[in-house]
C-alpha cells in the first residue's frame, strides 16, 4: 500500500484577475499566474516550471511584481482575515519570505511593486481603507504605513532611480509619497481636475506619464503637468508654452477631443518613448521628438479579428461555427489588453487581454514596418469555466468544452492546441471517441456528434436532448450514453439508434461509467443514487441509496467489485454494490470533494475539491484516509481524467485553467506502460480539402520544375560570363606578370652593382673606424688616471664629514628624547583631567536628550491631535460644500432641461411655419406649371403640322432604305456561304491539329517517363550509397570495437603472468578471460546477423513503397493529359458553337428587315382602301435602323405603336370637331390596325 504522487507537467490558462500578471525573467523565460501556480515558461523550449502558492483559507492571487533585477517575484493573496505578500526566488526556484501587515485590513493587495534595487517591496492594500505598506522585506519588517485615499487605487510604483518615492493612481487619486524618518510624506501636490487614472511608468526620474479612463495619456514632471496625448486621435498636442510656468487648469494644452474615447489601461516605457493600449487589442506607440516633453505616435498595431469568424488573424485554423452569426466571437471575446511587459533586450512584448489571451508583438517587426502582427504566446485558453473534460484511447489527446462557447483538443505529449472551434451556445459536456476521431458535445437546445478533421470541428449529426450534462462512448466506441435530466439515453454510434433507456434517477444525473466489456454501466446522481445498469436488457441490476449525500462524480475498480463516488458530503466512499452497502469512507476535512478518478490498472485514486486542489489518495483505502495534496486550480475542480496508459493525470477548473500530471510512485519513477504506447496517427479530413491540397501541391511542384529550370539557366549565364571575365582576367595577368619579371631581372641586376659599391664603402668606412678607436682610446687613459685621483682625494673628504654628522645626530638624538619624556607625562596628567570632564559631559547629554524626547513625544501628540480636529472640521465642511454643489448642479440640471424643452417646442413652432411655406410655394409652383403645360400643349400642336411635312419627306428616305435592305440581304447571303466555305479548312487544320497533340503527349508521356525512371534510378543509387556508407560505418566501428577487445584482451593477459608460477590460479584467470571475452564476442556476431536482416527487410518495404508511390504519381499524370485534352476539345467546340449563334443572329435580323417591310406595304394598302393620305400613314411610321441589332428593333417598334396611336387620337379629334361644326360623314372608316 503506497500514496503515487502527481508531478506537475504543463498548463493550459491564465488567471487574468491579476494585477500586472506577466513579466520576463529573461530573454526566453516569462512568468505569469496559473490557477495556484507561478508558471516560468521558456519560449524557445516550449517547458514550464512551477511555483506553488497557497495561502491556508486563501482565496488566490490578486497582485503579482517582479524585481528590476529579475530575480525574485511577489504574489499578494486574498484572505478574508489576513492577505499576505510571498516572495519567491526565481534562482533557487524556493519561497523566501511571507509577508504580512497588521494595519492593513482589507482584503487583498490590489497592486505590488519593488525598489530598484529590490530591497524593499511596496504593497497597496483594497478598500475601504486603502492602506500603503512598504516592507524591507528581506527582513520581513514592515517600514511604514499610510492610509492613502478613499477611492480606489489601481496601481503604485517606484521611482527607478529613488527607492524611497512611490507614485500612487486611483480613482481621482494621484499623489507622491517620500519614505523619511520611518513614515511616508507627500510631496509634489498636483493642482489639477481629479480625474480616474487607470495606469503609470516613469518615463525618467522625475517625468511621469498616467492613462485615464477617457482615453489621453498625461505626462508629469515633478508633479506639474507638462503635456497631454490623446491616443485614439490621429495628431499628437504640442506641448503648450504656459503648460511649463503653471499647471492651473486654464494652462493646460489646448487638446481637440476625438469622436472615440477609449481608456488606457497599461502603460509600458522603452529606450525610444513609451507604449500604451486602449480601444479593443490596440497597442500605440509613441516616440520622442526633438522636443523635451513631446512624443508622436508612430504606428498603432491591433489583435486583428476577422469579421466573418470574429477571431484573430492567427487562429486561422480555429474556425467558427458555419452557421454562426458573423459577431459571436467578438460577442464573447473580449480583447482589452490590461497589462504589458517587455523583454530585457526590447524585442518582445508580450500583451494579456480581459479574456485571458497572452499574445506576443516582435517591436523590431514594429520598428521596420514589415507588417507587426500579434501572435498567441503558445496557444489560446479558454476564457470561462470549463465544464466537459474526455481522453482519447488511440490517440494522446484531450477534449474539453466551456461556458465560453468553444470546443477544444489538446495534445498533452506534446502540450499543444490541435483544434479549436467557437459555436452559438454554451457547450456543458463533451466525449471523444476512443479513436479520437469522432466528438459528442452536449448544448443547451442539443446533443450533437461531430466528426473531427485535421483543422475543424463539424457537426454530422443533431439528437433531441436539452441541457445534456453527462455523456460517455464506450469502451468500443459502438455506443455511447447520455443524460436527459434523470433520464440514461443509450444509442448507436453508427446507427444513431436508441438502444437503451434507463430511467430509475430521481435526480439529475452527474456520472456515466462503462465497464470493460462495455455490457455494464455505473450512474450516479443528485439524488443519492448509485446504479449498475445491464445496458443489454436495460435494466438495473444493482444499487446503493443514500439519501444525505447528492453525488457528483464516481468511478468503479477494473473488476467491478468496488465503485468510488465523491459528493456533498465531504467523504470519499467506497461502495459495495453486490451487497448495495458502503465499505468504507474517508473524510477530506473542511474540502468538499467534486471529483473523483481511479487509474485504470486499479492501483492509483485521485480526487479533486472545492479549493481547486488535488488529491492522491492512499490506496486500497483506509479509514482514516490518507493522501497527497498538489496545488493547480484557484476555482473548483470541474472534471479530472487520467490517460490509458496511467501516465497522466488531467484536469480542469472552473477558472478556465488545465493542469497535466505525470503520475510518479512513491520512489520517484514512472509508472510502466501496461500496453503499446503507439498511438493511431489517422485524421480526418475532406475530399474537396484534399483535392485542393493535392491541386495545390502539384502548382507549386510545376512552379519548382520551372524555377528549376530557370535557375540552371541563369546559373549556365553566370559561369559563361564568369569564365570569360576569368579568361580576360587571366590573360591580363599573364601580360603583368612578364611585365614584372622583366622589371624583376632589371632590379636584380641594380641590387649587384649597388651591393659592390656598397661593400667598398664598408670596408673604407671600417679602415677610419679602427684608427679613430686607437685614438680615443689613448686620449681616455689619460683623463681616467686624473679623474682616479681627483676622486681619492674626495672620498677621504666625504669621510671625516660623515663622521662629524654621526657624533651631531647622536647628540640631537639624546635631546629629543628628553624632551619627548616631557612632553609625555604632561600630556597625560591633561588627558585624565579631560577624561573626567568628558564622563561629566556625557551624564548631562543623556538627562538633556530624555528630557528633549520627552518634549518632542508631547508635542508630536499635541500636533497630532490638532491635525486631526483640524481634519475632521475640514472634512465636514468638505461634505457640506459638496452637499450644497450637488444641489446647485441639480437646480441646474432642472433649470436647463426646462430652457431645453422650452427652445424644443420653439424650433417645433418654426419648423411647422417653415414647412407650410414650403407647401404655399410648391401650389403657386403647380399651378405656374400647369400654365406652362397649357402653353406647351398649344406650342405641340404647332409643332405637329409641322412634323407632317417632315414625315412625307421621311417616307421618301424610307423607300430608299427599303432598297438598301435589299442589298443588305444580298450581302448577307454572300456572307453565309464565304463563312460556310471557311468552315471546311478550319474544321481539317483541327483535325490535323489533334493528331499533332496526340503525337506531342506520347511524346511528352515518353520523355516524363524516361525522366522519372532517371529519377528512379538517381534515387536508388542514392540509396544505395547511404545502405554502403552505413555498413562501412558498422564495419569501422567493429572494427575499432575489436581493437579496443584485443588491447584489452592483451591487458589482462600480461596481468595473467605474475601468476605464472602457480597453475591453479592461472588457470582460474584463463577461465575467466574465456568468459569474459570469447562470449562476448559470440554475442555480438549473433547481433550483427539479426540487425542484418532487419535491414533486409526495412530496405525491401522501402522499395515497395517507393514502387507503389511511383504507380500512384503514374495514374495521376495520365488523368491530368486526359483533362488537358478534354478541356482543348471543348474550347474548340465551344468556338464552333459561337460561329453558329453569329450565324444565327444574322438570319434573325434579315428576317426581321423583311417583316418590317412587309408591314409598311401591308399598312400602305389598308390606307389606300380607307381613302386616307398615303404620306399622312407614313409620317407617323419610323424605318429602323439598317443595321440594328434586335433590341433596337423592339424599341423602334414601341415608338412606331405609339405613333400610330397619336396618329389615331388626332383623327378622332378631327372627326369630333367636323360632327361640332355640323358636317356628319356618311360612314366613318374602320380604325386602323396596329
């Protein structure tokens, strides 16, 4: 009986309600908050560190800082009775210190930071009193406290270059503290508006800048505002000249306010100025100018969303939902960004937004211009309470689903995010398929079954169950169970089948187990409940009540013998179902349990609580328990899963976080794999991607033949040019070096005659030399011997003075010291009178320094008192004069909502007199118009007789274009058979045309085939040549093995000779050398042959498979010439059909022109009959064109029936004044047909 432990191995979340929760430790390391954990994770190699926290009655983190030196980082707890402050060392990756204030009684620490040189740490603790705590926190020693404010406060800082100014920013807060004497003092009063500043950085030691809630970013210096941004405007202020000589609100700069107001909520400053966020994932940076206190944005980059999916541009493979409105993702992802932090080297920042995302902006992409973007720091988290958690058998995957509407697959080997897919409703419980290929994710409205390919998630299937909290595949697969409120829904997989209802809950369902076999199924629910269902005959074979506890979660031993099941109660039970009794329970103190999960070699138990901690439970159990505590989540455990082959322990929280174990025994090892670890590698995905893939990769393999091709070209340019400048270079280099060799022999020659010459001057200039020396050597002699004398005669001198100054300095000598005997002995008779003096002098400083401590105590007291009266009758009348301002403001308020609905119903009156002028001068404007039509009426009729003249003069030219008609036709039918006698050669050079295609693809077939089998060839020879180097490789190495066997063999072989003398034991060393050697080497031999035919058969499957590739790109290349060749035979078709439809068209037309003209003569003779004017019918009628098209004809036809029609209505007018005139015709002629 043994407790395994669980190792932290990877999390997926970030706790975002933290304050400044990331930072760099270094280049490749950023530490962030997780749950309960400090998270170090190493971008380059993708591995996570951990540092649990964990406060006993804690509520998580609120607060989090790091050192300017990075090393050493704060976490600030919640606790309800005491929040503390831990300090880690990032080095040593241990706890430190705990700090603690007991001034502070809130509770939480709302923002954290450390001096600069990491010494001291300042905390500002919530409300209502919102105190300030500054600690030497090496020594766990609080300094000095201060209450700082009534509002709230959002951040505090240090001044980078002063340990002791601290910067605090709240809600109409901001004020500068100094640390002096053990207190903290305020200093720089601001004397402007109160506004709500969200953030601060300290561009330098004594320049500020603060982000505020309407969107500016203001800089201070020494606590006089000096300039002021507004970061959603395009133009950036210039610093005003009043703005340095007072800081008044009338001297501010004059700032033009945008139309969209954004606030800022973080700040960050580099080398060149400083960044800030606002607005929806927008980062603006700002840069110096030449100016002091003036910067100028310069670039603005956003978390770009898509508008159609509502996500980021790099969660491209994270499809939303097809039928998703296009606004669901922005809808529930919100991406304000809160905090920043920037590497040590100014290359990354890194940005965590409201909805729990940390994204990654490169700054020198930034600065470049090369289009910056954001990119996930490793993958995105969910942002909500995860509520559905499964494991994959074939497949090292998870699934998990979230209140925030998404579906989720992770890898846990490779800490990963495969799939991610956003949907309209909230997703409660998911299920994958023991082949990872398949998920059942139940929503609110239902249950659906979804096929997973290789970058979505798509739905398949839709079942009728609402609000589906439990489902399970089988073991199988075949089948999978789902919970209908107490109700067990059984169905088919693939047959989608309702196979099986279980009902016998009265409450809802919170757990579904399968057996092994899959032929059992273990439930439990709210109402106490724990069944065992016969899924075959669907029903209920055992059970055990109990009516207390409402159950949440429950697992069951391989054997069936035991079922575990965890609930409200705050005890893990252990329950027989055979004899329906609980064996044993084991109680987890003030946690309750949520969850819990046995291994499924039966040897392990974990369980999951409240607290968001995980247990390890000592197994088989005993009462009372014992267990393992490991710190992950910050919220309840939602669901916890361990991997097929025990080696992981998986978890999710209802903080939106997902902790990976690795479950270790007792002694620190893994656990063995009770069964093959080599996971199915089979996707999904669907035939239009892949054909477009396959299209895709067959244009870039054309594209990389043709760049090939291109590129040994201009290589063969390149050497043709090169050697020809290598020619040209050589020849001219041949040409210099005769040159120099010429000059060369003419320099050698110089170099012999010089080299002579030069000789003979030596050997004279040596001559003179030796004689000079002869000389000088005689003239020195003689100046020595004197100079030898002289200094005889001085050094006898030299002497009797030494010894006159000896006998003096003795003399002195002896005084001095008489003297300074003296001196002593009267020196020390004074120094005991000032000693005496000195104690004297010290009694009375000390009675003198009570009494002024005394002094100072009663009057620090008496000051204290008066500035708190003094504080309270202000404070009243600060009340007082706000009351009276809020009245005034609301009398105000009145006042100019009555002028306001006053001057409404003004503007009201003057626009109802304005419009029913309008409506005067519109009438008088009808009736000016009707004037005017009554005059053009008139004015048409004049023009009418006019136009009659026109129109007989019109039929004349339509006689005309009758006969052109004609020719037209002529012309046409000429056309017709021209084009008809082109046909025929067309039609042959086609034909001739295809049987040169034909001819070109065998040829084309031919080469490519000969291509590929040099490919072939090429690429066996290679293979080849690698099988060769690697043998002789295994060959070296055995061979070098076997010198290194002799020279041990020879070794221990002279080693043999000291025994040479004694038989025995020389046998004994023979013996052991046979053993220790010749063994060994048979061994191997055995080895080589097995490895050797390894080989045999790896080589004979590669071939295979390259034969079958081969085939395979064979019959795609033959289906591609077959498609070209049908794509040519259908444009040519197509071509032919186009002559036609011309050919066509023009019958259309010559038709038309006949008809045309067959009305006018057909119109001709009915007027003719009916006595009327030839040229009157025809006046009215219009030709058409000659060469219209058939739109144009139907048009001239509308115009020629409306003619005829006001031809017919002047007619009638006519007859109508002859009937008033009194002329009644005979017989009126019939109406002429249209």
């Amino acid at each position: 009986m043994s407790i395994a432990t669980a190792q932290l191995n990877y999390s997926f979340g970030l706790k975002g309600e933290v304050s400044q929760n990331a930072s760099y430790v270094d280049e490749q390391t950023i530490i962030y908050p997780a749950g309960r954990n400090l998270i170090l994770f190493n971008t380059d190699q993708k591995i996570q560190r951990f540092l649990p926290f964990n406060l006993e009655g804690g509520e998580g983190a609120s607060a989090m800082a790091v050192s300017s030196n990075r090393r050493y980082a704060a976490v600030a707890e919640k606790h309800p009775d005491r929040p503390t402050v831990t300090v880690f060392d990032l080095h040593s990756m241990r706890k430190r210190k705990v700090l603690t204030c007991p001034e502070v009684t809130a509770t939480e620490y709302v923002s954290l930071a450390f001096s600069p040189d990491s010494k001291y740490l300042v905390g500002q603790g919530g409300g209502p009193e919102w105190t300030l705590v500054y600690w030497h926190w090496e020594k766990a020693k609080p300094m000095a406290h201060i209450k700082v404010s009534h509002n709230p406060v959002n951040q505090v800082s240090f001044n980078p270059q002063d340990n002791t100014q601290v910067c605090i920013v709240g809600e109409k807060v901001f004020k500068l503290y100094r640390y002096s004497e053990g207190a903290f003092k305020q200093f720089a009063f601001t004397k402007i508006e109160p506004q709500t500043y969200l953030c601060q950085a300290w561009l330098s030691e004594d320049r500020l800048i603060l982000g505020t809630d309407s969107g500016k970013v203001q800089l201070f210096e020494g606590g006089d505002l000096k300039n002021e941004f507004i970061v959603s405007a395009e133009t950036v202020a210039t610093p005003s000249s009043n703005a340095s000589k007072s800081s008044t609100p009338q001297t501010r700069p004059s700032i033009v306010p945008p139309l969209n107001q954004f606030p800022v909520y973080s700040l960050l400053s580099y080398t060149k100025g400083f960044m800030c966020t606002s607005g929806s994932g927008t980062v603006h940076l700002f840069e110096k100018t030449e100016e002091k206190n003036n910067f100028k944005k310069v670039r603005s980059v956003s978390i770009w969303v898509d508008p159609l999916t509502g996500i980021s541009s790099d969660q491209s493979k994270h499809d939303i939902d097809a039928g998703s409105s296009s606004g669901c993702g922005s809808e529930g992802v919100d991406l304000e960004i809160l905090s920043m932090a920037i590497s040590p080297a100014e290359e990354n920042v890194i940005c965590n937004t409201r909805s729990r995302q940390m994204y990654v902006l490169t700054l020198s992409a930034a600065d470049l211009g090369k289009g910056a973007a954001f990119d996930y720091l490793s993958s995105s988290f969910h942002h909500g309470a995860i509520t559905g958690l499964d494991v994959s058998l074939r497949k090292p995957v998870i699934a998990t689903c979230s209140m925030d509407k998404s579906v989720r697959i992770w890898n846990y080997e490779t800490n990963t995010l495969d799939v991610a897919k956003e949907f309209q409703e909230e997703a409660y419980s998911v299920a994958i398929h023991p082949s990872g290929l398949f998920l059942l994710v139940g929503f609110s409205e239902k249950l659906r079954l979804m096929n997973v390919l290789i970058d979505d998630i798509r739905p398949f299937k839709e079942i009728m169950i609402r609000g589906c909290r439990e489902c399970s595949f089988s073991n199988g697969g075949h089948l999978f169970a789902a919970a209908n409120a107490n109700l067990i829904q059984v169905y088919g997989t693939f047959s989608f089948e309702n196979t099986a209802n279980l009902k016998g809950h009265s409450g809802k369902v919170r757990g579904i187990i399968w057996s092994n076999d899959d032929s059992r199924l273990i439930s439990c629910s709210m109402d106490g409940s724990v069944y065992e269902w016969n899924v075959l005959s669907s029903k209920r074979e055992k059970e055990c009540v109990l009516k207390n506890c409402a159950y949440t979660s429950v697992s069951m031993s391989p054997d069936l013998k035991s079922v575990y099941a965890v609930g409200s109660d705050r005890t893990l039970k252990e329950i027989n179902l055979n004899e329906a009794t609980v064996v044993r329970q084991m109680s987890s103190g003030d946690a309750v349990l949520t969850q819990v999960v046995l291994s499924h070699s039966g040897k392990m138990l974990f369980v999951g609580t409240t607290n968001g901690t995980i247990q390890s439970v000592k197994f088989p159990l005993v009462e009372p328990g014992e267990w393992h505590e490991h710190q992950a989540h910050s919220a309840p455990v939602a669901r916890m899963c361990i991997s097929y082959d025990d080696q992981f322990l998986i978890s999710v929280g209802e903080d939106g976080t997902i902790f990976s174990f690795r479950i270790i025994d007792k002694e620190g090892r893994m656990l063995k794999r009770e069964r093959d670890s080599n996971y199915a590698e089979e996707i999904l995905i669907t035939r239009s991607d892949l054909e477009e893939k396959n299209t895709t990769m067959s244009e870039l393999r054309t594209r990389v033949e043709e760049l090939k091709m291109e590129n040994e070209y201009q290589l063969r340019l390149k050497d043709m040019n090169y050697n020809e400048k290598i020619k040209d270079l050589t020849d001219k280099f041949i040409q210099e070096i005769e040159a120099l060799k010429a000059k060369n022999e003419n320099l050698k020659t110089d170099k012999e005659r010089l080299e002579s010459r030069y000789e003979e001057e030596i050997h004279q200039q040596l001559e003179s030399h030796s004689r000079e020396v002869q000389e000088r050597e005689t003239t020195t002699n003689t100046k020595l011997m004197g100079e030898y004398e002289k200094y005889q005669e001085l050094q006898a001198r030299s002497q009797r003075l030494q010894e006159d100054y000896e006998r003096q300095l003795q003399e002195m000598e002896d005084a001095r010291e008489k003297a300074l005997q003296e001196l002593t002995e009267h020196y020390e008779r004074k120094l005991h009178e000032k000693g005496i003096m000195l104690d004297k002098g010290a009694d009375d400083l000390r009675k003198q320094q009570r009494e002024a401590e005394e002094i100072q105590r009663q009057m620090e007291e008496d000051t204290d008192q008066e500035i708190l009266a003094l504080k309270n009758h202000y404070e009243r009348q600060l009340h007082e004069q706000c009351d009276e301002n809020l009245k005034l403001r609301g009398d105000t308020g009145i006042l100019k909502k009555k002028v306001d609905s006053l001057q409404g119903e003004i503007n009201e009156l003057k626009g109802s007199i304005n419009q029913l002028k309008q409506e005067v001068k519109k009438r008088e404007g009808i009736i000016n118009s009707l004037r005017n039509d009554i005059e053009g009426m008139k004015k048409e009729i004049q023009e009418r007789d006019d136009t009659i003249n026109d129109k007989e003069k019109r039929i004349y030219d339509l006689k005309k274009k009758n006969q052109e008609l004609e020719k037209f036709k002529f012309v046409l039918d000429y056309k017709i058979k021209e084009l008809r006698k082109q046909m025929e050669p067309r039609e042959n050079e086609i034909r001739s045309k295809k049987e040169q295609i034909s001819k070109m693809e065998i040829e084309l077939s031919d080469y490519s085939r000969y291509n590929k089998e040099l490919l072939r060839e090429r690429e066996q020879q290679k293979l080849k040549l690698e099988a060769t180097t690697k043998e002789m490789m295994k060959e070296r190495r055995q061979v070098h093995d076997l010198k290194v066997e002799i020279e041990n063999f020879k070794c221990s072989l002279h080693g043999t000779t000291r025994h040479i003398q004694e038989p025995k034991v020389l046998k004994e060393e023979i013996k052991d050398l046979y053993k220790r050697y010749l063994k060994n080497y048979d061994e191997s031999a055995t080895h080589v042959d097995v490895t050797g035919e390894k080989d045999l058969h790896k080589e004979y499957a590669r071939q295979r498979e390259h034969m079958e590739r081969t085939v395979a790109s064979l019959r795609k290349k033959l289906t591609k010439d077959s498609e070209i060749h049908r794509s040519d035979t259908v444009r040519v078709m197509q071509e032919n059909v186009s002559l036609l439809k011309e050919i066509n068209d023009l019958r259309r037309e010559l038709k038309t022109s006949r008809s045309i003209a067959h009305d006018f003569e057909a119109a001709l003779k009915i007027a003719r009959k009916n006595g009327f004017d030839d040229q009157a019918v025809l006046s009215g009628i219009r030709a058409p064109p000659p060469s219209g098209g058939i739109g144009r004809m139907e048009a001239a036809d509308q115009t020629r029936v409306l003619e005829l029609q006001k031809f017919e209505i002047g007619k009638l007018r006519n007859k109508v004044h002859e009937l008033e005139a009194g002329k009644l015709p005979e017989k009126l002629p019939p109406l002429q047909a249209i």
